[in-house]
C-alpha cells in the first residue's frame, strides 16, 4: 500500500527524469505515481489539474496535498536512508529557503525543459 501519491507532469522531460529516478529508489514501493498531463485521464486530487501541472504536489497519507519543496522533501522521505530529509520540507527557515529555490527553478523550468527534451 502506497503511503504517498506523487501527481506529475508526464508531458514534461524534467518530470519524467525526476520520477523515473523515485521510481527506482522507491524499492519498498510506498510512493504511487499518477501522470496528470493526459487532459481525459482521471485525477484522484482535489487540485485543479492546472496546478497540478504548474507545481509538484503530493498527497500524504492522511489526505493532506502539499506542493513545492515540502512536496519534493516528503516524496524523497520514502525513500530508504531519506527520511531526514522530510526535517528540511518542515522546518521554518529551510523549507523558506527551499521554496525559494523552487520558485527560481520554475522561473527557469521552460527553458530547462526545451534543452532536456533535446536530450531525450
């Protein structure tokens, strides 16, 4: 059973690098993956699928949705020998300066995804 559902952008190249990777270091199988970028396919979130393209979002397993870097943080935090890093997602100053990042890297996403799709 999945603790966590990952919603992602499966039309995106970043994307789909950053969740083939969890997928592999998923090992214990405790994330669940739902690609929200097929506009037919059906979303088991209460986000408008807008959102959900525009920003990593998750699902905890008490039906909490999170986005961003605390997203990022509690997706990484199932992995084995990750845990810690669910400390920095919920943590006043790191998670600032962590959504700081975020919010720079989507200012440079399209960019980011024309030369990945290159690469691809």
């Amino acid at each position: 059973m999945s603790e966590l559902t990952v919603y992602y952008d499966g039309a995106c190249p970043l994307c789909v690098r950053e969740i083939a990777l969890l997928r592999r270091l998923d090992r214990r199988n405790r994330i669940a993956f739902e690609n929200v970028a097929e506009p037919d396919a059906p979303v088991s979130c209460p986000v408008d699928r807008e959102k959900l393209l525009a920003r990593f979002h998750v699902k905890l397993p008490q039906g909490e949705i999170v986005d961003g870097a605390r997203a990022f943080t509690e997706a990484y935090a199932r992995v084995p020998g990750l845990a810690w890093v669910r400390h920095f997602g919920r943590w006043g100053p790191s998670r600032v300066a962590l959504d700081a990042l975020y919010a720079l890297f989507l200012k440079l996403r399209p960019a980011l995804q024309r030369i990945a799709g290159k690469g691809a």
